[in-house]
C-alpha cells in the first residue's frame, strides 16, 4: 500500500493519484493543509491517523511504500479545533506560551512529526524522497557541485551595497537571487513570486546602503539552460532555449507567451550524469530536479537541485510521462 505526503492542490500528486488508480493499487494522501486525516494515537507498533470522511483508521507502519512529495504533517493534522489559539490561566493572558514566537504547541508537533516521518522512512521498502530534505542549502550544494568537478557560478553574500563595486570575486554583470527558494506566495488573489535580476556594479558606486545578507553571483553566459529530472539513477532531461529571448535571457521563470521558450528532450553525457548522482548519492537522495547551464564555452555550470523536483515542466514538452514512471516506481521500486 502507498502513502503520499503532499498539499492540496498539488498538480503532480493529482496527476500521479490517476496512475495508481488506472493500476488499481491501494493508496491514500496525507495533506498538512487539509482537514481530512487526524492524528489518534502512537505506539511503538503503530502510527494511528483516521480519515475524518470515512471513519476508517490507518497504521502508517502498514504502508510498504512511500512519495514524501511535500511536508505532509502540520499542527492541522494534530488537533480538531482552534483551542489552542488563546489560554488565560488566573486572569492572565497566557497565549504566547502555545500561539506565539515560542509556541510550545509548535514544537511539540515539530517532534512528533519528525519521529513519524523517520519511523515510516525506516519502515518502508520504496521511498521517493526524503523526509529530512524537503529543502537543501543552495550555498552547501554548490559546494559539493564545485568538489564534483562541476563548474560553478562564483558567489558573494554581501550585508551593505557598497560592498559590490570592490568585490575582487563578481563580476561587473552579476546576478541577485534568494538563498533559498525565494517568494512563491499568493496574497488576495495575486500571486508573487521573486527572480533572478540582473545588475551592474556601476549601478551601486558611491553608495551605501545596508541590506539583509544578500546572494550575489556572477552572471553565466549560456547557451542553453537544462533542466533535469532524476529518479533512481536515472535523468530525464531537457534543453531550454531561454537566452533567445530578452524577457527569459536572466530568468526563463518570466516566460513569455507571445515567444515561448524553445524546449526539448536532451541527452547528458554518461560522465555528466555519473557527477550528477555522486551530489544525489552525498545528500542520500534520490529524486529531485537538477537546473544546469551549458555556457559559451560548452561548460556544464550547476546551479541547484530542487529535492521536491518539480518535474511537469520537464515531462509535458518532452513527452517523459513521468507521473506514470512515478506511480510505478511507488508500486515495484523500479523506475525504468
């Protein structure tokens, strides 16, 4: 049986949910935005949550298979009501011990969701992800790029502008962009989102400004941007023609309707791929989305590994079909 930890809404899970329902294998999804599946109880044998809609009750331990798509466990999944927003003990209003900076409420499921997640990481014979790494440090992966014998964008962090126009490292064009993964965020109906911009030192001489610790990278010439979906030791990947377009020439995240991007199937070389599952195998990983850069100098530049491993965009333009190859990994561990 296969268990998914996801969001609502997420279209790859929905997308993966039709594969296993074509193949007629018992599943069930896990969302930390939901109200669907509850907590009950834990033991050393069992990992209890019950599907509010049906009644029934479920052994995480039972589940042979897993796909740790998104976080999948919030505090949601933990209580069934707004209790622990206010506590007055006395006359005295006591709310930030459980709602605030310092909730002990937050904590307390933090744990507990992290023991769960590990005892059914353990406990399961196929996992598709990993539980400890919904998130990897882009400055740190570059690093184990850049001992992989990878190419890498030379970086600064800087905490005042004035900094950029003496920096022996960047160049005169360079890059800013989030140390993580930056804003994706809806507000009243409106989505926004944060991109790599590009800039010029002229721009910052002669002023000073402090700004929070800011990622600044020099700018990559390129011929094309890849973007590679792996599984298991195998890539699925895909040549973006971004740099022919002003609009997507920094960023092809500001894709153009009017002149979309080139994009389709691309073959790395065995050599490429060999480093490129040596930083998946540093990190005990085996899922996630590569973005590459080949340069003016038929350089292959890493630039990070999303472990999510947002893939739709891979797999449509190119025909991969991989929420099928997906689904049937979560049935017999194969992925080819």
């Amino acid at each position: 049986m296969i268990l998914i930890f996801s969001v609502e809404n997420d279209f790859s899970t929905s997308a993966v949910v039709k594969w296993l329902q074509y193949y007629e294998h018992k599943f069930i999804v896990i969302n930390s935005d939901d109200n669907i599946y509850k907590f009950i109880k834990l033991n050393a044998d069992k990992i209890l949550f019950k599907n509010t809609f049906n009644g029934k009750e479920y052994n995480l331990l039972d589940f042979d298979s897993c796909w740790w798509r998104r976080t999948g466990l919030s505090i949601k999944n933990f209580t069934n009501n707004n209790f622990y927003e206010n506590l007055s003990i006395d006359g005295n209003n006591l709310s930030e011990i459980i709602s605030g900076r310092k909730s002990i409420l937050k904590t307390e499921v933090e744990e507990l969701r992290n023991y769960i997640f590990e005892s059914i990481y353990k406990n399961c014979t196929i996992n598709i992800g990993n539980p400890r790494l919904y998130g990897l440090n882009r400055l740190s992966t570059i690093e184990v790029a850049k001992r992989r014998g990878f190419k890498v964008p030379e970086f600064e962090i800087v905490s005042n502008v004035n900094q950029i126009p003496d920096s022996e490292i960047i160049n005169d064009e360079f890059v800013t962009k989030a140390i993580s993964n930056g804003i994706y965020h809806q507000i009243e109906g409106k989505m926004y989102y944060s991109y790599t911009e590009l800039h010029r030192k002229s721009e910052f001489s002669g002023t000073s400004l402090n700004v929070f610790p800011s990622l600044i990278t020099n700018l990559i010439s390129k011929k094309l941007e890849i973007r590679s979906f792996y599984i298991d030791g195998h890539f699925f990947s895909m040549a973006i023609f971004s740099q022919s377009n002003e609009q997507t020439k920094v960023d092809f995240r500001k894709y153009s309707s009017n002149k979309p991007n080139r994009r389709e199937p691309y073959q790395l070389s065995s050599e490429i791929e060999l480093k490129l599952k040596s930083i998946f195998d540093e990190f005990q990983l085996n899922c996630g989305s590569v973005d590459l850069i080949l340069d003016d100098e038929n350089n292959f530049v890493f630039l990070e590994i999303n472990p999510v491993g947002q893939y739709s965009m891979t797999s449509e333009p190119c025909n991969y079909n991989l929420d099928k190859i997906i689904a049937k990994y979560l049935i017999d561990g194969k992925a080819c």
